[in-house]
C-alpha cells in the first residue's frame, strides 16, 4: 500500500503511542512534508527516537455520573450537601458542566509558547528548557480539557503536570502568561489575528523567525495593500439629487426641439426657462440643461421644511425611545417599528398623490443629507487654527495608520491655515506643505488630529539634516495660553 499512489502509510503502534490512535474510529491525517516545509523541519520523526515530549499518556478519566463531593467543596463546607454524595444527579446538571472547559484558553497558550524566541542576550539553553517545560505541562492539561464531554476532571486537576514537570496545574496560565508577556515576539500574532484594523490599515507584524509568521510574511504581506475606502460623510452626497430648482435653463440653440415636443418654456435673453416637471422630457431627447440658482419656492415652502420637521421629529422621538428602552434591545425595535409606521400613514394623508409623495421623497433625502451646523463648526475652526503655529517634536510610541506595532517617530503639526503662493494663489498650509515633502520624496502618514484643527505628518524616517533644520525653526513652539486646554507638549517638555 505504501507504493500505491495518494496513500500514506502509518505505523499503528506510532499512531497508537504518539498520537492517541486507539482505534475506536479516529480519522488520523497526513499531509507530504514539501508541502509544508516549515511545520516539517519543526516535526521530529517518532521512528528516529529524537520525538521531544515523549509518549502520550492516557489522561485519567472520571465520568460526570461518578463524581462526588469531597471535604474541601465548598458546597461541603457550607453544609449544604454532605462529602461522598453524588455531584451530578441530574442530565441537565451534567449537561452545564461539561460544557465549561478551557480547550480554547490552553491551546492559545501553547501557541503562544511554542511561538515565543529568546530575547537579545538571553541564556538559550535556558530559554529552551523552559519552554519545553511549558508546553509539555500545558499539553497533559490540554488532554484534559479536550475530554470535556466524557470526562468531569479538567486541566487544573491534572496531577501529572506537577509530577511531570513541577509546575502548579492551579497556576500554570498566570505563569505561561508572565513568561509571553517577557518575549513579545510570541505575542504580535495572537493579539493582531482578531483586530479589526488587520489588513484593512496594516499589515501583520511579521518580521520574526517564528514559523507561525511564515505564512503572513511570504504569502499575504508582500501583496497587500491598504484600503482606499474610507468613511464619507452624509453631506457630501447631497448634490446627488439637488433641491428642486424654479425652473430648468435650456439654450435657444434648442427651441425647435422644445416646439415640437410640445414642451412649454419662457424666453429670457439668450436662455430658454422649462418648467421642472418636463426634466425627464429632456432627457430623453438628450437636450442639455442646468439647474436654475432659484429654487422652486413652494417645493422649499412646503416639502423641504415639512422634511426638516420630520427629521428634528425622529431625532427627539427616537432619542425618548432609546432613553425608554435602555437595553432592552426587542422592545426598542419593536417601538421603532411602530415610530415608522406612524410616519408611513402621515406621508400617504399629507402627499396623497404620486407626484407629491416624489417631491416630499426628494425633500427628505436633501433634508437627510445636508448639515446646518457644518458651516458653523468650521468658522470656529478656522478662528482657532488661526492663533495655531507650526510645531515640530519627536513623539514616543506614535500609532501609525498602516503598521501594527507603535514607535518613535518626528511630527509635524501643522494648523488650518489659508497662505498666498508665490503666483497669487491661495492654498490650505498643508497642502502647501503636502507638495514641498512629496516634491522631496520624503515618507509619511498625515493624518487630521483628533481635537484640534491641524494635520499631524508623522515622518517614517526623516533625514537627519531635516530634523535639524525643522527642529530648529518649530521644535520651541508653544501654543499661547488663551488655549492652554489644547496645548500640545513639545520634545523637551
């Protein structure tokens, strides 16, 4: 059979002694070594007598209907049952108990282990002998837990481990996570796997000898490239459908067209005026038009503000729900329900045609999509960015967008502010700043600060000459005190 091609032949007294094989039905899996030659140079032959862990050994095994209560139950000490009666008397009872393990929990902490390297400078040997000493103690509780529907004991009742290894099964993951967190390089994997941010703003941290970053370091990391999706903001998409103009301006160029359409319009100097209601007309005879400055007075009279109502409605009607409804997330879905069919039966009573119902749908998305306080919010900006000046400091554990891991890295900060160029033109400060550093070819990440209104160009790895000179010109400055609640630490602070 071993000749016989897509066959993998198995020793069963290997199987049986290495890998629990007894038989009663295992499913065991082979894979060819080339395919995998990481894992491979990792995996020591059993038949060769180098296997580094030694036999598995069958984990004790208790049956849930077995157990009893001992002295030091707690149970037992407070009187409540007597030591020998039985613990589980009910299929129910057995049922939430041997759901309750730590095979997850166990298993992440041997990967953890098994990924860690010595620090710089660290005694190898005595890195690798306690290393091998973990895993070996975390693999007799993982046994444990892995039994967790036919067997009542778990990790922590494992004698062997300290028997075996003379470490405390009751406080074995507290010490493997002492030890991790002192060789970080097992750790970057494991905290970076679940994170949202992963491969949408970085890549993973990968620059280790560890097999478990193999597969992110040649395979995925060398074709990734971060997202160009990015967040907008409602507004910006409010000239999709633009209020309702007074009317629609055609050239004259267009007028036999419009007669004989039968399409009625005004004259007005050079222009043609056609009402609103003929646009689709237009359209389908491919006449071009522009939007009148004005908008149509009794659209915006009455559509448009009845919308604006209801959108204030919905905010302070829905704010009273969600005070109302606290957690309970049913009934706040249920009560927004009904909030939605109130609104449906006063949109059919108040537009109760077709083409009503068109103009206040229209209304509503321009109500939806505007903002009355966003002009407002950028004059106090700009008011503000205008006492700002330019600042230069080396910040400590700077979190770039597109790497995973914190470091030291130079920041420019610099204010909202609108310059003359040399040709006349009027440009934002950062831009103006923008092309000097990319007409340098010089690396960063700008980024709109969080509180204040200025653009943060933290530089991956500035010229010595240019620290210098941007040190000296903007390394002292400090933000006066009319606006000490928003000052910003320089480097000598």
């Amino acid at each position: 059979m071993a000749k016989i091609k897509g066959v993998i032949w198995f020793n069963p007294k290997d199987l049986e002694k290495f890998h629990q094989g007894d038989f009663d039905g295992d499913e065991p899996f082979g894979i060819e070594s080339g395919k995998l030659p990481h894992i491979a140079q990792q995996i020591l032959p059993a038949q060769d007598g180098l296997f580094d862990f030694g036999e598995v050994v069958q984990a004790e095994k208790v049956p849930y209907t077995k157990v009893r209560y001992r002295e030091d139950d707690s149970e037992v000490r407070q009187g409540k049952v007597k030591a020998g009666e039985r613990k589980f008397t009910t299929l129910e009872q057995i049922g939430v108990a041997s759901s309750q393990n730590e095979v997850g929990i166990v298993a992440l902490a041997i990967g953890k282990v098994a990924a860690a390297l010595p620090n710089p400078g660290e005694d190898e040997k005595l890195f690798l002998k306690q290393q091998k000493r973990f895993i070996a103690a975390l693999s007799i509780m993982e046994q444990y837990e892995v039994d967790y529907q036919k067997n009542s004991l778990r990790g922590k009742d494992a004698k062997e481990v300290k028997e075996k290894t003379g470490l405390n099964p009751d406080t074995l993951l507290e010490k493997v996570d002492e030890w991790c967190e002192k060789h970080k390089s097992c750790t970057y994997f494991f905290q970076y796997k679940g994170d949202d941010r992963l491969y949408k703003q970085f890549p993973m941290p990968a620059d280790f000898p560890n097999a478990v970053y193999v597969l992110a370091k040649e395979a995925v990391n060398p074709y990734w490239e971060q997202t160009r999706l990015i967040h907008r903001n409602r507004d910006e998409f409010q000239h999709i459908l633009p209020p309702i103009p007074a009317h629609l301006i055609v050239s004259k160029d267009n007028r036999q067209q419009l007669n004989a359409a039968g399409l009625e319009y005004e004259k007005e100097g050079k222009e043609l005026h056609v009402s609103y209601e003929y646009k689709n007309a237009l359209v389908e005879r491919g006449i071009e038009y522009r939007h009148s400055k004005e908008n149509d007075l009794p659209w915006e009279e009455n559509e448009l503000q009845w919308a604006k109502d209801l959108v204030q409605r919905f905010q302070e009607d829905k704010s009273i729900i969600y005070d109302r409804t606290g957690s309970d997330i049913k009934t706040r879905k249920e009560e927004m329900g009904k909030l939605y069919d109130s609104y449906r039966a006063e949109i059919d009573e108040i537009w109760d045609t077709p083409e009503r119902k068109t103009r206040a749908a229209h209304a509503l998305f321009q109500a939806t999509h505007t903002s009355d306080n966003l002009s407002k919010h950028r004059t106090i900006c700009q008011k503000l960015a205008e006492d700002l000046e330019i600042t230069f400091s080396l910040q400590e554990d700077y979190e770039l967008l597109h790497e995973a891991l914190p470091r030291d890295v130079y920041v420019l900060q610099v204010p909202f502010q609108k310059v003359k160029t040399k040709d006349g033109r009027t440009i934002d400060l950062p831009n103006q700043w923008k092309d000097a550093l990319d007409s340098k070819g010089i690396e960063y990440e700008a980024t709109a600060h969080p509180e204040l209104p200025l653009v943060e160009f933290a530089f991956k790895n500035l010229p010595q000459s240019m620290v210098a000179k941007l040190d000296a010109k903007y390394g002292d400055i400090v933000i006066s005190n009319k606006y000490e609640t928003l000052f910003m630490h320089n480097k000598h602070e």
